[in-house]
C-alpha cells in the first residue's frame, strides 16, 4: 500500500514537471524583428536650443493663479524665434498656455495622431540648492549630460519633437495623416490645460487613431533578470488616481486626564485596519503583456515561472511585492500621504485627519476603491471623504495589436538596436488620461535611456541620448503611414 502511495505521488510529480518543461519551452519569443536603420545626424544647434529652454521657469502650482505666465509667454517667444519653419507652415492654437500645433495630412480621411509633451516643470526646494551640482536652472553641460530642471521631465521630449518637425519642414515633408502636437502648461499640477484641449477637439469631433506621450523609457536597471539589457517600456495603460480624507471628531480634553480613546486613536486604528486589507493582486493588463513580452527572453528559472503562472503565481506575487515599484505593478496601492491632529502638546485634539493616496488598477473605479475603504475600516466614527479635484479613473488598456504600438515598436528596434520591446502599466499620472475620450489608443514612450533626477537633484539628459531622441521622433514621424 505504501508503495503505491508513493508511486502515485511519483506520478503526479512526474505529469507536473513535464507539463511546467513544455510550457516553459513553448513560451517563445514574440519580440518584432527590423533591421538597424542610419542614425540621424542631429545639429549641435539642437542641444543649445534645450539648454535654452530649461532656463525658463516654467513652474506650474497647484493654484494656477500663482503661476507666473509671463514665463510661459516669454517661452513661446522663444519658441516662435527658434523654429521659425513650424511656426510658419503650421497652424498655431493657444488654450490658455497650452500650445496645439496642427501639421495638416495629405489625406484628410485618415485619422489624426496626437504627440503630446509639456512645458511645464516643478519647483526647485529652496532647502535642495546647495545640493544641486549647477544652478537647477542654467541648462549647463557636466560629463556630457544636460543638467537642469525639466531636463528629463518633459522638455527633452517637447524639445526633441520641435527639432524633429523643424527639420521634416527643411525637407518639405508632409505627413500622410494630420499630426496634432499638444504641449501642456500644466502636467504636474493636475492638467487642466490639456483637459481643456480635450474638450476642444470633442467639440471639433476629433478622433485620433492614437496618442503618444511621456510615460515609459528605455531601462537597463529596472528589469529583474536582464539587468544591462535595455528594454524600452511601452505604457499601454495607466493607473488611475484618487486621495480620500479621513476626518475623526471625538471629544478631546486635557492631556492629564486622556480617555480610553481619542479622535488620533481612531484614526490611527482606521489606517491599521485599512492597510490591513490591500486590494487584490493581478497581472492582468498591461502587466500580463509585460509577461508576454519579457518572460521568453528571461533567464530558465523565471522563464519557466512566467510560463507556469498556474503553478508560480502565488510565488510571483511575493517576489513583487517586495519593492514599491513592483508592488505598484500588480495592484491598486494605498498610501498615507497627509497626517493632522492637535494644536499643542498638553491637549488632546477632538479631530484628526489623514490623506490617503490610492493609485487605481486597470479595471477598479473609484467606486470601488470607496467601498473597498467603507468596508475594511468599519466604523461610523471616520468619515471618508472623496478629494475630486484630481480624481482620475484608471484608463483602458491599449491593445499590442493598435496601429500605434506597431509603429512605435517599430521604431525603437530600428533606431535602438538589441533594445527588447515591453508593454508597461504607467503608475505616475500624465496628461494623456484627459484624451481617453479622443482616441482609445493611449501610448506612453520617451526614447531617453535610464532618465535621472525627476522631480529630484540633478536632474539630467544625456546630450547623445538627447540626439538619439530627436531621431527617433524624426524617423517615427517619416515613417507613419
């Protein structure tokens, strides 16, 4: 009886390795295959421009009214006097800041693409300056990089375009299909600028084939398993966004004499409780495209994990989630971001408060991320209160079979050589989600290596890696069909 025993659990092992062995050598490649094209040969009139531009303090605040838009206008001078060709042939819209450069098509009964990128950048700490290895903004040149504040976020991409264009124009280029440019005042401060670019062209009835935007970049970092082999992040969706208010008001009283509980216990407790109930992992998506992509160019082991979700998936799960950025990829995450409560030491406050950061899944609603919170805190004594100033329902996901995702995987294995394509979930937020309703084909890509210090210290483009970029939007816009 024992033997048999174990000769049916023998089996059972056998039946299963063979089943994992033939998944895991069936999970073949499906990267695109074109040849290396001649790298475009880029001005050094080009990299000044950039340098040029960073030294306009572009800053968007969250109170648009303390935006100084004098900066903006100065900036579009600049911009009107540097590429005198665009703004010659092309028809030039102004939203406010935001700028929609229109490059009418041979054939109007195609539909427009829409290449997007913003002015705008974030401040500088006051605190951080005497980190900064140059002044944030003097677009000056250390170890052939271009060091500056919207040096990697957005300018190289606005920059990048401009020269692209400006040099088709020089040939008497004229796109097959008409191309929009939209660049907005004000990404990182909500984007109200493109929102209201969007409503322009659903009042036009504009439908674009597809959208392109800032999002992924071409990573030899990031990718566990094929550290040093470039891969370029392709962001077929985005997360959506969404702060809730937590708001406690129990009787305080003096600190001497603290009841059993107060309003700061409660609270506290609530944030417990709901940390404790994370929403469900899933690679689904563009993460489950991620896979797709990535597994059969991984070594054996996680090739043959990817292969065999059906068996590895629990295990997958805890390797991702072990980092932020991995646990950001599989779920909708929850992160305190504001904490309020008292007044002074010796008193006990009757309210408090916290701001909680949820960044939504493909596929959860805001709704759901409501309820999920009623729920796991449980208590009638928080009241959840929904921030709608930037609340934003995680996208749609693009499909690896649009048009636009040809085009641009395309383009990066012909300008980048041995760099692996990846469909990628966008966990920041970009201006794209406000063109959901213009185009069901929502792209997110610069063509920058390993961007460093957004939003941080030093930040920086490489003057090559700068060039490159201007190629590819060069080559990428020739070849549209």
């Amino acid at each position: 009886m024992g033997k048999k025993i174990i000769l049916f659990f023998l089996t059972v092992f056998l039946v299963l390795m063979l089943i994992v062995l033939i998944k895991t050598f069936t999970f073949r490649s499906i990267q695109p295959k074109f040849k290396a094209i001649k790298t475009v040969l880029v001005n050094d009139s080009a990299v000044a421009h950039l340098q040029q531009g960073i030294r306009f303090k572009t800053i968007s605040l969250s109170d648009s009214a303390k935006t100084d838009s004098s900066v903006f206008l100065a900036f579009h001078q600049f911009l009107g006097k540097t590429y005198p060709l665009i703004h010659q042939k092309l028809q030039l819209e102004k939203v406010g800041s935001t700028l929609i450069y229109t490059w009418k098509g041979k054939n109007l009964s195609l539909k427009p693409i829409i290449l997007m990128a913003h002015q705008d950048v974030v401040p500088v700490e006051k605190a951080s300056l005497s980190q900064w290895k140059a002044d944030p903004f003097g677009g000056v040149i250390q170890n052939g990089k271009i060091l500056g504040r919207g040096a990697a976020d957005d300018k190289t991409s606005l920059f990048a375009l401009l020269e692209a264009i400006e040099k088709l124009l020089q040939e008497n280029h004229q796109p097959e299909r008409t191309l929009y440019f939209v660049f907005g005042q004000d990404e990182e401060a909500g984007g109200k600028g493109v929102k209201a670019v969007a409503g322009l062209f659903k009042k036009r009835k504009i439908k674009a084939d597809w959208v392109l935007d800032e999002g992924g970049e071409i990573t030899k970092k990031e990718i566990p398993g094929l550290h040093g082999t470039p891969v370029a992040l392709i962001g077929t969706s985005e997360k959506g966004y969404l702060s809730l208010d937590l708001k406690v008001n129990v009787e305080g009283g003096h600190s001497s004499m603290p009841k059993a509980e107060t309003a700061v216990d409660v609270l506290i407790t609530a944030i417990q409780k709901l940390r404790a109930k994370p929403f469900p992992a899933s690679f689904g998506g563009s993460t489950g495209d991620f896979f797709r992509y990535l597994g059969p160019e991984m070594p054996f082991t996680s090739k043959m994990a990817i292969a065999n979700q059906w068996l590895f998936k629990p295990l997958l799960f805890k390797i991702y989630e072990k980092s932020g950025g991995g646990n950001a990829l599989i779920r909708t995450t929850i992160a305190p971001t504001i904490l309020q409560a008292g007044i002074k030491d010796n008193v006990i406050p009757s309210s408090a408060s916290a701001t909680i950061n949820f960044r939504l899944l493909p596929g959860t609603s805001i709704d759901a991320v409501f309820r999920h919170v009623k729920t796991a805190i449980d208590d009638d004594r928080v009241k959840i209160i929904k921030q709608n100033a930037f609340a934003a329902e995680a996208s749609a996901v693009t499909s690896t079979q649009s048009s636009g995702f040809k085009q641009l995987e395309k383009a990066i294995v012909q300008n980048y050589p041995g760099t692996l394509i990846a469909p990628y979930l966008t966990v920041g937020a970009t201006d794209s989600r406000q063109m959901t309703e213009i185009s069901t084909n929502i792209l997110r890509f610069v063509p920058v290596t390993d961007l460093e210090g957004m939003h941080g210290l030093n930040e920086k483009v490489g003057v090559d890696e700068y060039k490159k970029a201007i190629g590819f939007y060069y080559l990428l816009m020739k070849d549209l069909k």
